[in-house]
C-alpha cells in the first residue's frame, strides 16, 4: 500500500495527471491508473524509472524508508 500511496502523492504534489507519467513511462494512462490502484504490478524498470523521476529512492516508494534522498551512485571505475 506505501508504494499505490506515494506514487500517487509524488504525482499529485508535482501537479502531473496519470497521462504524463505514462507518457513518461512509455505506457497508456489505463496500465498507469492500474499501477496506482494496484490492479496491475508495476515493473521493476518502470519502479527505477519513477524513484529517478521524481529523485527519491526506489525504498521510498517501497515504504522501507521514509527518507527521500536516493542513494549516492557508485562511481564507475
């Protein structure tokens, strides 16, 4: 339930609709209404894609933290 609530509420504090996250997503306004219902599994792909989008962490969205920030990325060697 964390994951349906803060997709939901990052996307409405950014005043988006459905429709431009799924165009965001590459995907139809439906498969993102599901998403946020949770009547459809979102793809992991799609989950990063979101925690980028909106510069939180992919735990965030989960519900396993409450702290926003995403993790540093590792610098490739």
């Amino acid at each position: 339930m964390f994951l349906l609530r803060r997709i939901r509420n990052l996307r409405e504090d950014a005043d988006l609709r459905q429709k431009d996250i799924a165009d965001y997503l590459h995907c139809s306004q439906v498969t993102y209404s599901r998403y946020e219902l949770g009547t459809r599994e979102i793809p992991l792909e799609a989950l990063g894609t979101l925690a980028d989008f909106y510069g939180v962490s992919v735990d965030y969205l989960m519900g396993r933290t409450d702290e926003k920030t995403p993790y540093p990325r590792k610098k490739r060697a």
